[in-house]
C-alpha cells in the first residue's frame, strides 16, 4: 500500500503543471485519477481481514440446503446414468447423434474442470492469505497438479509395458494408438470406435479370462478419471452446505454437477467388458452421482465448526484440487482429445463434417463449464 500511496504522491506533483488547464475544464488530470482509486482500492482491501477461524458456517436457508441434497442427487444420477443407459440398454432408443453429442460435450466438460474449476481454485486456496508466508515462496498448486500427472503417466507406462507383455503371449497384437482388441490395456474406454463391436472369437476370449488384463486396465482407467472428480465433487457439497451465498452457488453446481456427470457417463459407456464386468459402468456412475449429496450432508454436520477458509480447509482442499486437476488434465488431453481425435481410426475416416460437429460439442462443453467457473 505504501508503494501505491508514493505513487500517488509522485503523480500529483507531477500533475501539478497541468492544474491550470484542470481548473478550466473541470476535470481532474487521468493520471492523479487512476492513482486515487488504487489506493483507495487497496486501503478498502485491507482493512477487511481475512476469515480464518476454524468455524462457523452459514446457518441461513437449512430447509433449501437439506432439499439441495436431493435435487443434486436426481441431476448427478441422471447425468451419469444417462449416457450408460443409452448405450448399454435395447430398450433405450437414443439417436446416434444425441449419443455423440453427450460424449464430446463431456469431454469438454471434463477439460475445463481441470484448468477452471480445481487448478484455479487449487491455486487461490494455497495462496490464501491466511497461510503462512512458506506458502507463498513457491507455485505449490502448480507443482502438486503437474506430480500428479507425471505419476499418473509413469502408471500408464507401465500398464502398457505389463499389459503388451501378457497379450503378446496370448497371440493378441497390441496397437499402440490404442484400437482393436486388448487395446485398453493402455487407454481404457477412449480408443474404442463408436461401431466397434465384439466378435464371437473375442468373446469366448473374454469368457475363459483373455480380456482380463484389458478389463483391469479399464477399471483402473476409469478409478483414476473419478478419483480426480469425486475429490472435487465432495468439496463442493461441503462448501455448499455451510456458503453463506447459499443460492448463486446452488444454481450453478446444479448445472455444474450435471454436466460433469454427462462428461463422467459418457467415459463409463464406452467401456468394452466381459459380462461379467458390466456392473462396474453402474456402479462408477451411482458413486459419481451420491458423492456431492454425501459432501453436503457432512457440510451440514459440521457447519457450525467447518470454516473453508480456515488454514487447514485452505491446504487440504488446495492441494486435494491440486492433484484433481494434473489427473484430470492429462485424462482430458491425452486420452480425451488426443485419442478421440488423433489417434481414432473412426475419427481419422471421418467427414469435415463430423469433425466440425464433435469439435463444436468439445468446444461447447469446456464454453459452458468455464462460464460457469464465474460463480462456483
């Protein structure tokens, strides 16, 4: 503030040749303007100090934070479920085009998560103020989201090493770009084709155990997306219960855990399992869909002693946004974008046309959940 309030000085004397022609026309000189409303900005700032306390939540609108619970679980099963249903069930007709728009709009969805929704937040709660001045030496959120994604690369890696060598003694070839059989040893459910079907050889396979690496890999796939989104949907209902802006916030993690969900769905059909396996789609998207509700249930519990803002809240829900976001970043750009687009056989055949359409929906998805970055 001292800086600011030199300056101002300095302008002022600065300006001071020009006070005649400011005398003429009644307008103060933009410089001595600008400097004025800095430093009234920063005197406002800081004399309004931050909460740290370790309690006291918002006790305002409990029946509509009790009901939250509720409308958030109908929206978050809805959203997951959907796009599982459509794809897996016969009785369920649902427009091919319909299908694909949920896919790529999720996909988007997924990748503004990352960059707007935890590595932002990830890095306003780690510089909070009310953290020691160690925090602020060092871009901790920065580093914390890009060891996650590294760890999670080595982990690819290394399934891809283990996975191609148990295959390869099965007599299945391995592509790299991840298509065709046992290809989800290394990506999970995003290198399928949409078209791609099983043949009667791949499931007496899948029968007697050969698709048993490739399912583990997709199960581990898909542990890894939901870990980094349910670590921050559980946040979010903790924040939401105790939030004294109860109803903004209300409106938009609707929205917000919605199309998540879609996102989260759209990843969860795609998945190619032996039968035996088929659960584990409606068992990740049911998981997806109570963690919000279970968060603002906690938030409920302990609101009168759970401060967000609290020193310990800030580095708890800085670093856990923090490695949400370097796991869904390399989720969302490497197996999203790169082998949805790149690496797709379907995609690379594909017209001008379709291209142009999923990357619209892409684009649409990442538009709307950025925006909604704003509020919550």
């Amino acid at each position: 503030m001292c800086f600011i309030y030199n300056n101002f000085l300095a302008r002022d004397v600065k300006c001071q040749h020009n006070g005649a022609h400011a005398a003429m026309t009644g307008r103060v000189p933009w410089p001595s303007t600008f400097s004025l409303i800095l430093f009234v900005g920063d005197a406002v700032m800081s004399s309004t100090p931050p909460d740290c306390g370790s309690g006291g939540g918002a006790d305002t609108y409990t029946g509509l934070r009790i009901g939250s619970i509720f409308v958030i679980l109908a929206t978050s099963t809805g959203g997951a479920f959907f796009p599982v249903l459509a794809k897996r069930s016969r009785w369920l007709k649902v427009p091919t085009s319909v299908f694909e728009f949920a896919k790529y709009f999720g996909s988007g969805v997924i990748i503004a998560t990352a960059f707007i929704h935890l590595l932002a937040s990830g890095i306003s709660e780690l510089g909070s103020p009310c953290l020691s001045p160690a925090w602020q030496l060092y871009p901790y959120a920065l580093g914390f989201a890009m060891l996650s994604l590294f760890v999670i690369f080595i982990v690819e890696i290394i399934a891809f090493r283990v996975g191609t060598a148990k295959l390869a003694a099965l007599g299945i070839k391995q592509d790299p770009h991840g298509h065709g059989i046992g290809s989800h040893a290394t990506h999970g459910p995003e290198g399928a084709d949409s078209d791609e079907k099983l043949t009667s050889s791949d499931l007496e396979g899948a029968q007697s155990g050969d698709f048993d690496d490739s399912a583990m890999a997709q199960v581990i796939g898909v542990f890894i997306l939901e870990f980094g989104v349910l670590l921050h949907s559980l946040l979010i209902g903790l924040t939401l219960a105790v939030d004294p802006n109860f109803i903004v916030l209300f409106i938009v993690i609707v929205f917000h855990q919605t199309f998540e969900a879609l996102g989260i769905g759209s990843r969860l059909a795609y998945m190619r399992l032996p039968p035996r396996y088929n659960y584990i789609p409606y068992c990740a998207a049911f998981l997806y869909a109570i963690t919000t509700p279970i968060g603002i249930a906690a938030g409920l519990g302990i609101r009168n002693t759970y401060n967000p803002n609290s020193t310990t809240a800030s580095i708890v829900s800085g670093i856990m946004d923090s490695l949400s976001a370097g796991i869904l970043l390399y989720t969302g750009l490497v197996e999203l974008m790169a082998h949805e687009f790149l690496f797709s056989k379907d995609m690379n055949r594909a017209s001008i046309k379709k291209l142009a359409y999923a990357l619209c929906c892409m684009i649409l998805g990442t538009g709307i959940m950025a925006l909604l970055g704003r509020w919550a």
